[in-house]
C-alpha cells in the first residue's frame, strides 16, 4: 500500500467522521428543539425564552448546513484527484 492511498484512506476517514458529527447534530437538535415544545408550557417559561431556544436550533442547523457544504465540496474534490 502507498503513501498516497493511506493518506486517501485518512481523508476519507476524517471526511466520514465529520459526516456523522453533522448527522449527530441535526438529530440531537431536532429532539432537543422537539422536546423543549412539549415542556416549555409545563416549565413555565416566557416566549422570550421559548424563541433563544429556537434561535439556539436555528443557529445548530446552520452550523450543520455549512460543514455538510464544506463536506460535499471535499468529497468531490477527492474525487477530482483521484
């Protein structure tokens, strides 16, 4: 095995990492976000609160947007060198 294909083989393990971080993140913001619907009335807290819970998911799925963008140029960049 060469040196280039170990390397191939790292980046593409390192690109399949942050794939699954991102899945994570959008998995675990979407539960989270889900939940604090059903207990923010049961909780008591005000709108003002009720809207930074959803900023804070909105700002999550951003965030996710972007790496999976960043993700996608990568792998088709892999691929170019190839």
């Amino acid at each position: 095995m060469s040196a280039q294909d170990e390397t191939a083989r790292a980046r593409d393990r390192a690109l399949a990492a942050r794939g699954r971080m991102v899945s994570l993140v959008i998995v675990g913001t979407m539960v989270l976000w889900m939940l604090s619907l059903w207990l923010a009335p049961r909780l008591g807290l005000t709108p003002r609160q009720s809207i930074l819970i959803d900023l804070f998911a909105l700002a999550a799925l951003l965030w996710s947007f972007i790496v999976s963008w960043q993700l996608k140029r990568a792998r088709r960049d892999a691929q170019a060198d190839r």
